[in-house]
C-alpha cells in the first residue's frame, strides 16, 4: 500500500512538473512570436523609409 501511493505521489510530482515545463515553453513561445512579430514592424518600418527616400532621390 505505501509503494503504490508513492508511485502515485512521484507520478503526480512528475506530471507537475512536465506541465510546468510546458507552461514555460509556452511562454517562450509567446515571447518568441512577440519578438518576430517586433522585427517585421520594424522591417516594415525600414522599407517604407527606404520607399520615402527613393522618392526624393
């Protein structure tokens, strides 16, 4: 009986934990998404300055 409860206590340990982890590779991904949705802001940015200066060239 207390073998099987503390299979069942690390198994629910572990469980935590995984989704845990998961939780944060969420989050990365969250940040990573914001990061590149920044970068095409700013390529977006980019070319239409380079379009305002080929326009006074």
């Amino acid at each position: 009986m207390a073998k099987t409860i503390t299979v069942f206590y690390f198994t629910q340990k572990y469980i935590g934990d995984l989704e845990k982890y998961i939780g944060d590779l969420e989050m990365y991904i969250g940040d990573l998404e914001k990061y590149i949705g920044d970068l095409e802001m700013y390529i977006g940015d980019l070319e239409m300055y380079i379009g305002d200066l080929e326009m006074y060239i």
